[in-house]
C-alpha cells in the first residue's frame, strides 16, 4: 500500500508571532512538514536552495528582499518548488507583481487553516490557490491580458532585478555604503545604480524612492 506523500514546507514571514503560529498550526498535521522557517527574503532563497522544498509560504512586506522579488528568484532558479503568497494585502498593486513573479496562490492572511492546507495541497501539485477575491482580480487580468493590446506597462517594469533590490534597500533606509556591503558590490555601483532609478523613475530626492517603493510593493507602507 502507497504513503501519502509529505509536503516538505519553508516558511517565510517576518513577524516573529505570526511565522510561529503558523508553524505551531501546521507541525500538528502530518502531511505537512515545515523544514525551514526564515524572517526575510533573501533567507527564503537560501532556504530553498538549501531544502529543496516543494512550497515556499512568502509573505510580502519582507525586509532584505521582499517577497515578489524573493518569488522570482526561486521560481527562476528552482522551478520545482512552488510559492504560495500568505499576506494580508488584497490591493491590485501587491497580487499582480506576485502573480507575474511566479506565485502559483495567494491568501490572505485573515484565511482559516483549512484554506492555507487546501492551498499548500494544491500548489504542491502544480495547482492554483487564491483567496476569492484575489481569484477576482486574476480572473479579470487573465481575461484583459487575451484581448488584442495585452496588459497595460505598469510601474517598475522598466527596473532590472538589481535595481529593485536596491530601491527596496534604499527605501529600508540603508545607505550606499551599507547597500554595497550587503551586496557585496563597490559604493560606485551602487550609486551608479542609484541613478538610474532615479532617471527612470523621473524621481530626485530620497522620499520619491520610498514613496514609487511603496507604490510597486516592494516595501510596505508601516514598515
């Protein structure tokens, strides 16, 4: 006779409280098995190279990379583990970056436990997962995006990778010489790359980053 198989699970979420209810909620079960827990983005990557799970739970508003950009990283570079968004965001300017970075769900976070293990059952199977309202916006985007014309550009399409991850850093605070440490980049590139955003953005002080940050979801508004 077959075993079920278990769902090898990361968890990333930077609320401390919250990442350890989860984890208390799910341990219980014994078709789950959480095998790493991580605070920020850029440990969900490494977690996920380190774990090979099948689904990674991503919250958004994440510090160090924030999670669309985290999705894109393991979905581009380890395209067997699935991404469920957890957040508690429902704003067309959060699900659409996710949805395109790779996520297969979304719920949200005011869900029960039942919806977030039919969700990690799902998307562990290479299905999708989202909260009915999120479905609402997916479904109407799915339908404008296969009538002639295709979507609209939207905000932070013109940035690179690099240079959201840097807008997020900046707009976290971090400055040039911190941004450069942490990735390990000169102080020159970093600016280099400082003023590029800004000229594609048309933005020329600090605030105007921070502000177009919030705006694309790269950080949230009371981080």
């Amino acid at each position: 006779m077959s075993t079920k198989k278990t769902i090898r699970v990361v968890l990333a979420e930077d609320h401390t409280i919250v990442r350890e209810g989860l984890r208390a909620l799910l341990d219980v079960r014994d078709d789950i098995e959480v095998v790493a827990e991580v605070a920020d983005g850029r440990a969900a990557v490494e977690a996920v190279a380190a774990h090979k799970p099948d689904v990674a739970i991503m919250d958004l508003g994440m510090p160090e990379l924030n999670g669309v950009d985290a999705t894109r990283a393991i979905r581009k570079d380890f395209p067997a583990t699935q991404v469920l968004i957890l957040s508690m965001h429902s704003g067309e300017e959060y699900v659409r970056p996710a949805i395109r970075a790779g996520a297969s769900g979304y719920l949200l976070k005011g869900s029960g436990l039942s919806d977030l293990v039919a969700a990690i059952q799902a998307v562990s199977q290479g299905d999708a997962f989202f909260s009915p309202s999120i479905a609402k916006i997916v479904l109407h985007d799915s339908r404008r995006d296969a009538r002639p014309g295709g979507r609209e550009p939207q905000p932070g399409d013109a940035l690179t990778n690099r240079e959201r991850e840097i807008l997020q850093l900046v707009a976290e605070g971090r400055s040039s010489p911190e941004i450069a440490r942490q990735l390990s980049l000169s102080v020159k590139t970093v600016e280099g790359h400082r003023g590029r955003i800004m000229a594609k953005l048309d933005v020329h002080h600090v605030a105007g980053l921070v502000r177009h940050a919030i705006r694309i979801g790269l950080v949230s508004p009371d981080a």
